[in-house]
C-alpha cells in the first residue's frame, strides 16, 4: 500500500437549511475541496458518497451518490454510496483512502452529506432510531441520547464524576463552536446554563447533546505528489481503521479502544503521539468515557483533564476544536468528513479563532455510528500526521 | 386438523347444570367429539356447578363444556365461575351450548366464557377449538421469536445455547457466533430473573412511545445473557443498578387480524 494524502477540505454550515436538498448542501463543498486540492477536477477517477437517511426522509432511497454527483456535474466516474449511518462519512473517506492507497485510483473524493431536518421532529427521530436492529433494538423504542447515559452513568459511578464535570465538557465544546463559522451554535454557554437546561435522559441536558441539523462535508483524497503540488502543508493519512461491534464475546476492550489502538498501531504511533483530536461527542459528556477508551489518560483521569482545560484548543491535547458534534451539529453522514477537515485546518494553520497556538503534526478521529447489541455499531478512526 | 398432529390427547368435560333434562345436544357433542379423538367425560345430568368445576380440576381438563337449553345459562356460568376461582382454575376455558340468545352473548363473554354454540354448530368446530387448546400457541412478538408459552403470565424468553463453548444467546439463532459452527447449538428457556446492569429514564421517546420511557440492559440469570429491554412497573426513585428484575410479557398491539403482538419487559422484582 502506498502513502495516501488528505488534499482539499470543505463544510458548508452546518444548521437548518430547509431550503436546501441533499444535492444542494453537497455542492459548494465538493467545490470548494475540489478548488483547495489545485487538481484539475477531471481527473477525479472515483466518488464515495455517505449519507444516512435520506431513503426515508427525503425519499431519495437509491443512487443518492449519483443524484449528488450530477447536480456537481461529475459524472462518468465509479460513484458509491456508503451508509454506515452516523459514521457514513468517515466510511466514505476509508473508502477513498483504500482507493488511492491501493493503486486502484490516484485521486478519490469522499463526500459526506445529511438532512436531518425534514419539518416535522418525530419523523427525524425515528429516522436516527433506525440505526439499530429494527427487529430486536428497534423495537424498544431506542433513543441514542439514552444508549449514551447508560453508557456513561457506570463510569461517573465508578471514578464519582460530577454533573458539572459533565456540563464543562460541553461548555468547552460550545466555546470551541462560538469560534467555528461553520458551527450551528455559534453562542458560549455557561456551565450553569447547561446544567439548567432541560434534562433529555438524566445525567444529560439538552446542551449537552448534539442537536439535529445538515449539512455536508468534503475531502479529496490523492498521491504525495499532489500533495506536495497543493501548496499547503502535506497531510498524510496514517490510518484509516473501521471497526465494527462484537458478539462473539471474544473481545475484552471496547469498540473505541480496539479499534483506535489498531490505528495506532497502523500508523506508527501511540495514543501519547497525538496532538488534535475529533471525537463523537454525540453528548457532550461522553468525551471523558472516550479519552480513557482512546487512551488520553489513565483509567479515571478524564474528569481531572476536563478540570484542567487540557482539552481546550489552547489546552495540551485539544478536543473538538471544531465544537464537536455538540456544538457545531451532527448531520449524520457528513459529520466523520468534517473531524477530517477541522483536523486538516488545525495543521495547516487555518482554524480563524480556535487555530492552536502551535498547528500539529499528529491528529485523529473517532467517528461512531448505530447501535447493536450493546455496542456502537461501526467506529471509524483515521489518524492524520502532518510533512 | 387431525387428533393425531397434536402434542397429546386433549381431554374435555360435557355438562348439564341444574334442572335441565334436555341431554340430546350434551350427547350429540360429547359423541361427535369422541369421534375426532376428544377424550370426554360426560357428568349426567342435573349436576351442581361444584361437582362440575370439581370435577374439572381433577380430571385435568382443557376445557368445560355446559349445555344449556332451560334459559338459565347466565347463572349457571356465574356460579361455575366462581366454583373455578375458588379451586385456582379460572384459567379452564368454559363453553356453552344449546339455546342462548344473542343478546345474551356479551355479558357471557364478560363473565368470561370462550366459546358460545347455539344450535346448528358443526361439532368439527367445536373439535377445532379444542383442539387448539393443547397446541403451543405461536405467539406474534415484537421481536420476532423471542418468546414462547400458554399464556402471557406463563411465558418465557427462548434463546440459543451452544454446547461446545457454554454461551447463551438472546435473541434465538441459527448459529454460535464464538464458535461460528451451528452444529452445536440449541433453543433454551432462559430465565425470567436477572440483574438490571444499567438503566436510563428518558424525557424524550421516539413515535409510538410515552414519556418518561425506560429502558436498560438485564442480565438473566443463570449465566444468561444480556440484553436491552423496556422497563415496566418501576418507581424511578428506586432504580438501582444491580437490582433484581423479572420478566414481564405484555400485548403490545394487535396486528390487522386483531391478534395480539406480544412483547418483553422487565420490572422490578
């Protein structure tokens, strides 16, 4: 396998654009990415295009990727659609960092687009219920915000974590939003507010959780000569691991720290290697379960880390620079393209008000999707260093 | 359907309660029944409804049959019934037959009686509707398979256990995915006990469901497995990790034939 390069990465805001289809929302950042990377946009040989939901709310059930590309007007390529509900996106970019990795293409564009919003909210929700067994999960009337508190109300028992350390993981990641353009809230919150804010399933609050939103996000994917010809720094993909759930019962570590470490492993470094990180903060307090399973800290220490502000972009290991899914949304399919792009921002320096003081040179993602049997259903996690 | 495609020979009682000389209709559908393999046992005539349920709980019946012609069905299956509640055996399906009016049926249906034959029933009928009493009923669940018994106070989860590595698994399935062999495997009763590992009281549910909705992960017991269920039943003050939950099975909604869709929960025990 050869060394594959992130090229140009684009966003459009993320929000309520009810305006605005799939193929809308796709366009002015696979243009915009397209215009970054410096290639000339024929010679793009082959498009993943992830989305989640838009057979059952907008309709649009087959050939998303090809009704996206047309409206782009880049045609006549292998186009592939890619659903791995909430971690679609990230599976795109696998899939494109496979493509050119391999040989099989020289310049591969992964897309991630969602519209969340359809007009009425209970429609939305039983959308993202869907990503689970319809037939044994589904029927329970699953709701991620409750998958995740259950997840986490162990951990806060076992290392007596505080409410407040839960709503300061969000407060941090509403500042890094209040920085991000792209952020669909744009506004600080206190640590008080978010406590007072309504209660979804308890230890969460409202501003704790990711709200619904679309959007899309972009990355092309290319050689180290492109690269290199792109005239920012060179982004090189380390890795690009997918994991999936397990149950056999023959693994003993979760679905987050497997499939990290074998990242790691891949791209030759250890979790004390990294400088940036994009986490699925799906809610907001679900970043200090997280930095234990991806390694940040020894096993109890992510509360004290939070109380630190190591986890701020100024801090020493910067979380969720971009607001996080807390902050800046979660359009679903398009949410693991934009932690690549925040990442590709911070080392080349181009972040605005969130920009670390010193750009870095390794980053990673940990994107999740679905859920099954008790586990997330797929973690996608990329490792990004920078030349 | 035939006698000879159900698990066992299903047994009834034929009546006739108070005074009611009028045997010819108990004697045609205790015959005819005999015919299709029913095994009967026929009381005589003039009888009291405590010789009758006594009668029925000894004999081990799967269902009473009275045959009224008199115009005194209502209170002769008033009286039965409370006959069976006070032997624990309400859970035997009475029938009535013979001359009942129609306006008479609902509150015959209310005083519980499962099958009413006014004259010109087929015996095949009623032979069918005994019949389906010593079958297992197929259940339609939520999910699919998941849960087998009489009666929804009697049912259990099934699931799958593998011999050759000891794990249980829930839902049922057609293979042990540890071994990845389906040589081995088999469907089990799994417990109706188990430990509550975590649990969460949403404010907010998905169409379909209310509010507050509760939900979490149970542990069967015996070295069951575990998995995610709707909780029932709970004061949300004492919710405790680690606590002792049982299986309750409820009817979820009916399906477009109004046959009952049965599902899972747990509450605590």
């Amino acid at each position: 396998m050869r060394d594959s390069y992130v090229l140009g990465v684009a966003m459009s805001n993320f929000g309520k654009h009810l305006d605005k289809g799939l193929k809308d929302l796709a366009y002015d950042p696979i243009w915009e990415a397209a215009r970054d990377s410096k290639i000339d946009p024929h010679d793009i040989d082959i498009a993943f295009v992830g989305n989640a939901y838009g057979g059952i709310l907008q309709g649009q059930e087959s050939v998303r990727g090809q009704v996206i590309m047309r409206e782009a007007g880049i045609t006549g390529i292998p186009i592939i659609n890619v659903e791995n509900a909430c971690a679609s996106g990230s599976t795109a970019f696998y899939l494109a960092h496979r493509a050119v990795a391999s040989g099989q293409a020289e310049l591969a564009l992964a897309v991630g687009v969602e519209k969340l919003f359809c007009g009425d909210t209970p429609t939305s929700l039983k959308a993202l219920s869907t990503s689970t067994d319809v037939g044994i999960e589904g029927q329970m009337g699953m709701l991620f915000a409750g998958i995740y508190a259950m997840r986490f109300r162990g951990y806060m028992q076992k290392y007596g974590v505080t409410k407040e350390q839960l709503a300061r993981v969000a407060a941090k990641n509403h500042l890094h939003g209040s920085l991000n353009p792209h952020s669909q809230y744009r506004k600080p919150y206190t640590v008080e507010e978010i406590l007072e804010s309504r209660t979804i399933a308890d230890p969460i609050t409202l501003l704790m959780t990711c709200p619904l939103g679309d959007g899309a996000a972009v990355a092309l994917i290319g050689t180290k000569e492109m690269a290199q010809r792109m005239g920012k720094r060179p982004v090189k993909v380390g890795s690009s691991v997918l994991g999936s759930f397990d149950i056999s019962g023959r693994e003993t570590l979760s679905i987050a720290a497997r499939t990290s470490q074998k990242a790691y492993a891949e791209a030759g470094v250890t979790a004390g290697d990294i400088q940036v990180a994009e986490i699925h903060d799906a809610v907001a307090p679900i970043e200090l379960y997280l930095y234990e399973e991806l390694g940040f800290c020894e096993p109890g220490g992510s509360a004290r880390m939070i109380d630190e502000g190591a986890t701020r972009f100024d801090g020493r290991l910067p979380v969720n620079t971009s607001g996080g899914l807390t902050a800046k949304g979660h359009p679903a399919g398009a949410t693991g393209l934009a932690q690549v792009a925040e990442i590709a921002w911070q080392m080349r320096g181009e972040a605005g008000g969130r920009q670390m003081p010193t750009p870095p040179n390794v980053g990673m993602t940990e994107n999740g999707g679905g859920n099954m049997a008790g586990e997330t259903a797929v973690v996608a996690v990329n490792i990004l260093t920078g030349e | 359907m035939d006698v000879k495609t159900l698990p066992r020979r299903p047994r009834v009682l034929v009546g006739k309660i108070g005074l009611d000389g009028h045997n010819r209709g108990a004697y045609v559908v205790a015959h005819g029944l005999r015919q299709y393999g029913v095994e009967v046992i026929y009381t005589g005539l003039r009888q009291t409804p405590a010789t009758v349920a006594r009668a029925a709980v000894q004999e081990d019946v799967d269902a009473i049959g009275i045959s009224s012609m008199v115009g005194a069905h209502v209170s002769i299956v008033r009286k039965l019934r409370k006959e069976l509640e006070k032997l624990n055996a309400v859970d035997i399906p009475i029938t009535i037959g013979g001359i009942i009016p129609n306006e008479d049926f609902d509150e015959l249906k209310a005083l519980g009686v499962a099958r009413i034959y006014p004259p010109g029933t087929e015996v095949k009928e009623i032979a069918d509707f005994v019949f389906s009493l010593v079958v297992e009923k197929e259940w339609k669940c939520a999910v699919p398979g998941t849960l087998k018994g009489r009666s929804l106070e009697q049912m259990h989860l099934v699931g799958t256990t593998c011999s050759k590595c000891s794990r249980t698994y829930f839902p049922k399935r057609r293979n042990c995915p540890f071994c990845l062999d389906d040589a081995h495997v088999q469907e089990v009763e799994l417990s109706r006990t188990g430990k509550l590992q975590s649990f969460v009281v949403t404010k907010a549910a998905p169409p379909g469901y209310s509010v507050p909705h509760a939900q979490g992960y149970v542990t069967l017991g015996d070295g069951g497995p575990t998995l995610f269920t709707l909780l029932t039943d709970y004061d949300e003050s004492s919710l405790a990790t680690g606590q002792s939950m049982e299986l309750k099975c409820v009817e979820v909604r009916r399906d477009e034939n109004d046959e009952p869709i049965v599902g899972y929960r747990f509450k605590p025990a």
